[in-house]
C-alpha cells in the first residue's frame, strides 16, 4: 500500500471513502438525520446541524425535522 494514497475511516461496522459524508447510525436511536459526518484522511468529523434561534416561545417544526420556527 501507498503511504500517500487516501485514508478511509471506520464508523461502527462500516467503513468510508476519503471525503465520503453520511449521517450515522447510532443504536437504538437508528440514523441520526441531523448530524453530518464526513472522512477526512483517515479521520471521522461529526457535527450536528446548526439551527438558527428561535425568537417564539413555542416553536413549531418546519420542513427541517433539526429545527423549530416561529407560528
């Protein structure tokens, strides 16, 4: 094997491509939608969705499940 050549990332059982994204799958929970993962040389990165904040007291979900807007 190359030592230049692009490093893929493990995540649980499976295993990812160099600048492969995904949204992981946790058990129990099943796939977690508002959290983005992706390999980079070798490395796994995760970050969840940035929602921006909401200016209501109740906030109802929108088309993005990850965030709330206003009535």
């Amino acid at each position: 094997m190359q030592a230049d050549a692009p490093r893929a990332c493990r995540f649980g059982r499976r295993w990812y491509l160099n600048n492969e994204s995904w949204h992981p799958s946790v058990p129990p929970f099943g796939e977690m939608k508002c959290i983005l993962c992706w390999c980079v040389s070798g490395e796994t990165h995760c970050q969840r969705q940035e929602c921006p904040p909401s200016a209501c007291a109740s906030p109802a979900a929108r088309d993005n499940p990850c965030c709330a807007k206003c009535r």
